[in-house]
C-alpha cells in the first residue's frame, strides 16, 4: 500500500527533526519538535519534491505566507490540500 501523505510530511518532519516517527504527534508544533527556522526551510524542500507540488511559503517571513506551519496537523492538511490542487 502507498504511503499516504500524512505519513510521508511525518518521516520527513521526523527526518529534519532527527527524532523518530512514533515521537511525532499531530498536535505537536514545529518548535516542540526542535525544528528551527533552517530545519522548516529544508522541510518544505523536502515536502515540495517528495509530492511535486510548489509550497507557497516565504522563508522570510513564515508566519505571513498562506501556508499553515502552526502544527503537524496544518502541515498535513495544507500538503494535502495542495496535492489534491496539483493531481486533481
């Protein structure tokens, strides 16, 4: 079975977080995970090829792009959204 997105944007939030899968919970916000502002920028790298999708997210000023960083789950959700944009 294919991985769904939920669980790739997981391994590599995991990846940059060097934590293990299981320690990443929805709920959890990118500060709690250890992930400072380089680790956000190489995860949305990451993000944008694992899926082909382009992540509208500016590095400068984070908190103002239309791209929800406040937890696991906005991650998700947006990743989501824009996979199903991108291959609709």
């Amino acid at each position: 079975m294919a991985e769904s997105v939920r669980d790739r944007v997981i391994r590599i939030i995991a990846e940059q977080a060097v934590l293990e899968v299981s320690d990443v919970k929805l709920e959890s916000t990118l500060e709690e995970l250890g992930i400072d502002s380089l680790g956000l920028v190489e995860s949305i790298f990451a993000i944008e090829e694992a899926f082909d999708i382009q992540v509208p997210f500016n590095a400068n000023n984070p908190q103002d792009g239309a791209f929800d960083i406040s937890s696991v789950a906005a991650i998700v959700a947006a990743v989501e959204g824009l996979v199903a944009e991108q291959h609709g």
